[in-house]
C-alpha cells in the first residue's frame, strides 16, 4: 500500500504475558520510515562531443567513444543500489551513436543525438545527455 512519499509506517508488536491470576498485555510501537523508490537520475555529463573513428586517428585528442554513468536518487538525494539503481540506455538515433547498457556511447556517423537514461523501476525518472558527433578529419585544430 503506497501511503504517499513522506509517510511512516507504524508497526505494533503486541505481546500477552499471562501469569497465575494477573493477565497483562504489552504495546510497543516501532516507528520505521517509509522505504523510498526512485525520485531523480543524474548524468556524469549532459554534453559530450565525439568524433568519427578514423584510420591511424588520435583517439586521445579525437575519443570515438566515451562511458556515461548514471545515479539513480531518492528523494533525499541518496543514491539507491541494486535493482532500484539500474538504468536502462536509449539513443535517439542509432544511425549516428549507439550507447550499450553499461553507457558506453560509440560513433556511427556525423550529427547530434540525445541519449536518454531511465530508471528501470520507474521509468518516468529519466535524465538526458546531448551528443555531437564530429568528423576527426575535419576539426578545427590550433596549435599554439
């Protein structure tokens, strides 16, 4: 039963001692907060430029792939673990960039794409990254 996101549940253990000639009933409450899900997710890098692989390129000053992260919060911006933690990738065109489901983002072609992260458990909490693919070939170098 969801009660609403700042609920606290109420737990009474009720325990009977009985006795020769007396009964008597204990009540104790154990006041426990209410277990959040996930409530927002955030990106290691919402812009990122990469480069088309080239033969003989320099992927150290021209990276054809890059690895996103993504955290998954609670309300009270703890990050959540295991199953309420996991993101699902999902790239607006995989003709020019395909990310995987550990985020690794590679290079298809030239162009801009949005990569959408999405909690796995409550897809609605979602968090997006722009790309820009550029050609290698043709950047704007200046050496100094």
């Amino acid at each position: 039963m969801n009660l609403g996101r700042n609920t606290r549940h109420l737990f009474i253990a009720v325990a009977m001692f009985s006795s020769p000639g007396c009964d008597l009933v204990g009540v104790t409450e154990h006041d426990s907060p209410h277990i959040e899900g996930p409530s927002q997710l955030r990106l290691s890098s919402d812009r990122v430029t990469l480069y088309l692989a080239a033969d003989g390129g320099n992927e150290d000053h021209f990276p054809s792939s890059r690895s996103l992260s993504a955290r998954v919060l609670d309300a009270a911006d703890n990050a959540l673990e295991e199953k309420a933690g996991e993101v699902q990738w999902l790239s607006s065109d995989e003709a020019i960039a395909v990310v995987n489901a550990s985020g690794l983002v590679r290079t298809v072609a030239t162009g801009s794409v949005t990569l959408t992260a999405s909690s796995v458990l409550k897809p609605s909490v979602r968090a997006t990254a722009s790309v820009t693919v550029l050609d290698a070939g043709h950047a704007n170098v200046v050496v100094r």
